[in-house]
C-alpha cells in the first residue's frame, strides 16, 4: 500500500504543477526522485510509472505553454487616412521653399510626388494614431508596374505624419496650405484629387 501512495503522490503533483502553468520540468524531477526510490527498493515497476509520469506531465504542461503566446489583435480597417488632404513638404523645409524633392501631394486614394505615386489600397489603424498602410508605388515616369509594399504612418494631428516603409525609409512632412507654396503650386487646380 505504502509502495502505491508514493506513485499516486506523483501523478497528483504533476497534474497539480500542469494546471498551475508551472515549468513541467519540476515535475520530471519528483517523478524522477519517487522513481529513483522505486529502484533502490527494487520496484523497477515504479520506475516504468515515473516515466509515464513524466510524459504525463509534459503533454499536460504543452497546452499551457501554447496558451500563453499572445494573441495578435485585429486592426480596425478605414477608408482614408484622417489627414488634411493637399500638400505635404518634408518638416525642415519652409513651406514657402518647397520643392519637387521636399512636396508630396496627399489625394483621396494616395501620395505621391513629381516623380512617384503611391496608391493606398488598404488602412488599417494599429493604434491611436498609428497607422498601417498598404501601398502599391511606381514611378510616373516608368512604364513598370507599382510595387506593394507597407508603410506605418503615425500622425500628430491631421496636418503632419511620419511614414516609415518596411524597406526602411522613412519620411516626414506637414501639412502647407496651397497659399503659402511657392509660386509654382499656388495656381494648380487640385480639387478634383484632394475633393
């Protein structure tokens, strides 16, 4: 009966150290400790239960394990970034010294610049003002088709951001209005893309 208790007494304490989510190594060491007085008193019967023991205890601690991975929480999908749309100059240049090089152009379905034009065919808001932008680039000038690539951007406000691509460029820009470009923007009509 005594011989009994001590295998009883390890399997309860590996159930015990499963549910609890603790290291199921502790329990191949009681399992390998009752196992080991099991041979010193020539039961090689208990040895072969300590084992089964230990094995027990381990495929009882793998679910555990798999429950403490965090889970990857959904991000919310919008239509548009909530940005001022027009034009964007990179944020150490004066908007009165925009260039084709620091001026970006914000449209309901995108930005781009003289040479460039990013298409957002998906946003998903990852956080209070960051964003995670699916964008498909090419270049105006190119007759190659865009390349799909994602950007997150983080604003402070409606009128600047920070985009930092996953191929590791990073870019940002304020808002200027029309008025205070140089004289090269301030004619252009560009209602029909920031509408």
């Amino acid at each position: 009966m005594s011989k009994a208790r001590h295998l009883i007494v390890p399997l309860l304490l590996a159930a015990g150290l499963a549910a609890c989510d603790q290291n199921a190594a502790t329990a191949e060491n009681a399992a390998a400790t009752d196992g080991a007085e099991a041979t010193e008193s020539g039961n090689t019967a208990g040895m072969a239960t300590a084992e089964a023991d230990i094995a027990a205890a381990n495929q009882a601690a793998a679910p555990a394990a798999t429950e403490a991975v965090p889970v990857k929480t959904q991000a919310a999908t919008i239509a548009a970034l909530p940005l001022k749309r027009g034009y964007y100059v990179e944020s150490d240049t004066p908007c009165g010294q925009a260039s084709n090089a620091t001026t970006t152009l914000l449209r309901r379905n995108g930005i781009g610049g003289a040479r460039d034009f990013c298409e957002f065919k998906k946003i998903e808001q990852t956080g209070p003002n960051t964003y995670r932008v699916t964008e498909a680039c090419g270049d105006l000038q190119d007759n190659a088709p865009p390349e799909t690539s994602t950007s997150v951007y983080s604003l402070t406000g409606d009128t600047a951001f920070t985009a930092k691509s996953e191929y590791g460029w990073e870019r940002s820009a304020r808002y200027c209005a029309q008025s205070s470009m140089p004289p090269d923007w301030r004619g252009n009509d560009i209602s029909d893309v920031t509408g």
